[in-house]
C-alpha cells in the first residue's frame, strides 16, 4: 500500500475535488468546539483540532432515520403496507476522524452487523464509508484509547491514516477503499525515507504523551454477579442527573428507540437515538420498570460497556478511550474511576 | 440485503374477545403474500412483534401452534397506545407482523419425557401454542404424560375456554384448571393459587420438564414448589417479559446482564436465569 505526502493546500484542494465523487465530511470549528459536516462551497475545513465534541457516529447512524413509510389512507391500495424509505447509500469520505472513533465503529459493527442480523441502514452507509484518520499529535489529558486496544496513531478500522507532519500530510493507504481515494487526489508525492521516519518519530511522540492509563485487562475475569451486586453503584450515582449526554456523545453508545409520526394520512416509521440513562427505555406496559432506579441505570451503562459486552464478544470492553464522555459529564463522573472501582472490588 | 423490521402484511381475519373484563382478544391473522407464511416459519414459545402503523410494534408471543395452518393468532393484552388501538381494529383491517422471533421451548430435549405446564393469567399464550402443538397426531407419541395447571383470578378470565374444556375430556392430557376465587355454583374444577394447585396435582418430576409462564408473583411460588418436588433448575423452564423494540438484540432496552431476551431469550432455564443479574 502507498504512502503519499501533499502539502496541506494540496490535500484541501484534493479534497474538494472528492466531492464529484464521494458525499465529503470534515471537521469544522463551530463557536467553542468542532462537529463533523458535509463539505460544500462555503465550508472552511479545519484539521487543527483535538476532537469534536459529538463523534462522528451520526454519518452512519443518525439521530433520526426514516425507516419506513406508509399510508394510513383506507382508499390507498397499499394502506396501511410499510415500504422502505428511499434513500441515497453512495459513497462518502468522512476526513480526519480520530484513530477512537474508527475504532468506535469497529465497536459498533459487532451490533449492527452480525450472523444472525444485520442492520441495513447501518451496514449500507458504513460499507459506503471511507474513512480518512487523523493521528493525534497532542492527544487530550482525558484520552485513554491506548489503554482500550487502541492508539494516537492506531491503524484499525481506517482507510488511510493521515500524519500531520507540521506543513505537510503524509497519508497511508490501509485498505484498498483508502488506495482508491488516494488515487483520485491530485499532487502529492511518493513519501521518502525521511518522511516516513518523521511520521514514526510523531507516533512515538504521541503515544508517549498519553498520560492517561488505566487496566482493563482484569475485567473479563471478573464474577458479574459479584460487580452487579458491589456496593459503590449507589454512591457513584448519587451525582448522576440521568442527562444522557454520556450516551449522546459516545461514539460506541448504540441504543435506539422506533416511533410511528403521522401527519395526516402520511406515516414514517422512524428511529432515534435512545439512552439506558432515561427510566421510559425499559418501562413495561404494565408498570413494571426492571431499571426504575437511577442506579440501576448508570450500573447497566457501565456494566454494558465494561462487563456485558466483554463476555459477549470476547474483544475487550465497548469502549474506544476517546474520553468525551469524562470531558462532558456535567457532574464530573468518569469512567476510567468506574474501571478502578470494578478492578478493586 | 433483508430487512430484518420490515413486517409481513396481514389482515385481521378475526377477533374473539376472551374475558369478561374484555381487555384481552385474540386476534387471527392471515398474510396477504401467501408465501410470506412460509417464511414465517415458527416454533412454540416464539414471539412476533405486532406492526400497527401510526401507532408502532408490540412483542407478543405466538398462541397458534405451527400445526394450524392458514393463520397465526396472539392474544393481547390492552395495556398502551399500541395494544388499545389494535383492539379497536376491525376484521378486514390491514397491519403488520414481524417475525418469529427469540427462541422457544426446548422441544428436544422435552422429547421422551412428562411435560408439566403451569401457567397462570394472560401469560398462557404460548403454552396454548404449546399443547396444540403436542396434541397434534404427529407430535403425541414424542411427549409422555402432559400435565397441566392453568389458573387465572375468576373463570371469566380463562383464555380459550372452549379448548380448556375440550382437552378436559381428553385422555392424552392431565388438565388442572384452577380460579382464585369464584361464587359460580357449578364451577367444577379447583380453586386455589396456582402454586397450591400444583404441589395438590404434580407428584413427581421424575423424568419431567416443567414450563412455568405467568406473572412475577405465581412464578416466585411456583419456584419452590417445583424444587421441593426435585425439579433441578435445568428442568424449570421460564420465558420472560420485557420492554422491546427491534425484536434482534440491537436496540440495546432488553438486556438482563449480556443476554437479550428478545434474542437470546425469551425462554430460559431457571439454571441460565441464577447466572443472570437478577434485573427483570
């Protein structure tokens, strides 16, 4: 596989140029902080971040997706008959994500995408996705993805993985979607020896400056009866407001809710994201709420994360280290404490 | 690519209102798509999820057995938006079914051996799934003794009345059909809890499996009636309620600890269930 290097005005241009081609995503700065959107004439891209605030999980997985729609009109011959919503699965880049949030969708495949079923909507925009990486050079204080399998400059689940080597970018083809892309960019060069030993000598840098670490090497061993039942959920959820935002954030939060909304006689079946942090997510028809309390809620968020999903898959804990959720949390609840607290008990 | 929430198009064929509180009916279904029946292939204990446009899906379980043909029935209970619309629907009227799916009761290994069914209120609809299954010529001769105890609160609240008293004068099946209380002079079958029926009625669990489906409080009674009788928890079988969604294990609501009941379950052995969180 190729490595090239452009010039950062020659990547920009490159670029825009996908646009032919590929629906464009790139990060731009908007008021505080940055968000991932489709690149149009006006759109200013900006690589010099740290990371958005959302993830960009939404590009496969939004919010809101219409399902279905249908009829409610007894006249209509089809009423009442739900009938895929049309909608358009071509091919998109999404530039400059962080090597966590790859490894979030890589996370969120093994729910979406598995033998017995698979999601369409999801399946078909992830396939349709490129996925363009940006390493981090100056990872956050709140990142702890090499402690989650992952890394500053972490390869898995990219196309190409772009180093950002001060007035230049060197971009490593990983997959042959990602040689395709590079293919289509105008400019840039055959990267030299130099320039590869450059972008070793940022990796290296990078992940020396990980400050963050913590052990989750112990919880697959753990007794889930015994972490369900120790004593600290109720005092680490005494903080807690149920807001949500942790599970917004997330890029490997996955839950969702189906809603029928009708206007008129025109019907959409359609989806949203929902969260285990709200008591209506698991409330019966009948009253009955096996989570009716706040810290049966904020157990199962961790417990799904770090305990649940490591023995259902056996590939570590559903969790990418990107630390949004410790940088977000407006009462200052961090997962990374929640893993020592499991750890020790 | 299969789109696993589309739901097959069917007609409400017909309506039959099962209690006198008249909150639960049983509705029976027939696919507009002949071939979308095949598809709907099912075995007892599976559930489907109930697609009513405008208002969203329901997890039911399936009260045919796959030995009827020609239509699949769900008894529903009216409790939210969904279900009350639906007992308003009409026959003729066009909606949805979804499935099957979870699991189902482990007819292999129940093959050979006595089969004791406890259940109790509206939770009786895949165990009548069940006995018509077994009843049927083909499947009889697999099954040694079936027992059954079914109770609900007054006998106006016994599902499938018409089929309780037909298997009644049967002798390929034991039927103990129980109310909590009834003033109906010429009741004449027992009266009693469910759990006080079964430890008067069942007298071994040699070579017997036990299916226990009803509410929260029967099953917490039921339990160690059955251990004292020496069923081990591998031969209690459960199946559960939850809130759902997607019916496929990805909307994330139905979890108890890493299993899905919408997946992995709905069915599970009293054995699974002491390995579970005990969260439903």
């Amino acid at each position: 596989m190729e490595n090239k290097v452009f010039s950062k005005d020659e990547w920009l241009e490159g670029i825009k140029a996908l646009q032919s081609e590929y629906k464009v995503f790139v990060p731009v700065k908007a008021g505080d902080f940055h968000k991932f959107v489709r690149l149009e004439e006006q759109t200013i891209p900006d690589l010099d971040y740290q990371n958005t605030r959302l993830s960009p999980k939404s590009l496969v997985y939004p919010e809101s997706e219409r399902m279905f729609e249908f009829s409610t009109d007894e006249n209509d011959p089809d009423y009442n008959i739900l009938k895929e919503a049309q909608k358009d699965f071509g091919p998109q880049a999404i530039i400059g994500l962080r090597p966590c949030d790859a490894h979030g969708f890589l996370i969120v495949k093994r729910n979406f995408d598995n033998p017995e079923y698979k999601d369409p909507w999801w399946v078909r925009r992830y396939e349709a996705s490129t996925l363009v990486g940006l390493g981090c050079n100056e990872p956050c204080g709140t990142c702890f993805c090499s402690s989650v399998g992952g890394g500053p400059f972490d390869e898995e689940g990219l196309d190409v993985l772009l180093f950002d080597l001060e007035d230049q970018y060197l971009a490593k083809a990983l997959t042959e979607k990602g040689s395709t892309l590079l293919a289509k960019l105008d400019g840039g060069s055959e990267a030299s020896d130099k320039e590869l030993s450059k972008a070793e000598e940022v990796k290296k840098a990078a992940q020396e400056k990980i400050s963050s670490k913590v052990d989750t090497s112990k919880l697959a061993d753990k007794d889930v009866l015994e972490l369900f039942n120790a004593p600290f959920w109720e005092d680490l959820a005494f903080a807690c407001i149920n807001c949500g935002t942790c599970t917004f954030l997330c890029p490997t939060c996955w839950c969702f809710d189906i809603q029928d909304e009708v206007y008129q006689k025109i019907g959409d079946r359609i989806r949203n994201w929902d969260a285990c942090m709200f008591p209506l997510f698991t409330l019966h028809g009948s009253g009955h709420n096996p989570r009716s309390e706040k810290f049966q809620r904020v157990r199962q968020r961790f417990m799904h994360k770090l305990k649940y999903y490591v023995d259902k898959y056996g590939n570590g804990v559903q969790c990418s280290g990107c630390g949004r959720c410790v940088q977000f949390c407006p009462v200052n609840i961090d997962i990374r404490h929640v893993i020592e607290l499991m750890n020790s008990h | 690519m299969d789109n696993p929430y589309l739901p097959y198009p069917v007609r409400i064929e017909e309506i039959i209102t099962e209690t006198e509180d008249k909150n639960l009916k049983t509705f029976k279904f027939v696919f507009l798509n002949p071939e979308d029946e095949e598809k709907f292939s099912y075995i007892p204990g599976q559930f489907a999820e109930l697609s009513v446009p405008g208002k969203g899906e329901i997890p039911i379980g399936i009260a045919s057995s796959p030995t009827e043909k020609g239509f699949v029935s769900f008894t529903v209970n009216k409790v939210g938006l969904v279900t009350t619309h639906l007992h308003n629907m009409k026959v003729g009227e066009i909606m949805g079914i979804r499935g099957p799916l979870g699991n189902w009761y482990p007819w292999e290994e129940m093959e050979g051996k006595n089969v004791v069914i406890i259940g109790g209120g509206f939770a009786f609809t895949t165990l009548r799934s069940s006995i018509v299954y077994m009843l049927h010529p083909d499947n009889r001769p697999k099954f040694e003794d079936i027992i059954v105890v079914y109770g609900a609160r007054s006998p106006g609240m016994l599902l499938y009345k018409d089929e309780l008293a037909a298997w009644e004068q049967r002798d390929d099946i034991q039927m103990h059909i129980t109310v909590d209380a009834t003033d109906d002079p010429d009741w004449k079958y027992n009266v009693g809890f469910v759990p006080t029926i079964t430890e008067q009625k069942i007298t071994s669990s040699e070579n017997a499996i036990a299916i226990v489906c009803g509410p929260p409080i029967m099953i917490k009674f039921t339990q160690p009636v059955l251990e004292k009788l020496g069923f081990p928890p591998e031969r209690i079988i459960l199946s559960l309620e939850m809130r759902m969604k997607c019916g496929i294990g990805m909307c994330g609501r139905c979890n108890i600890g890493d299993q899905y009941v919408c997946k992995d379950g709905p069915v599970f052995s009293l054995a699974q269930l002491k390995k579970m969180p005990p969260e439903y």
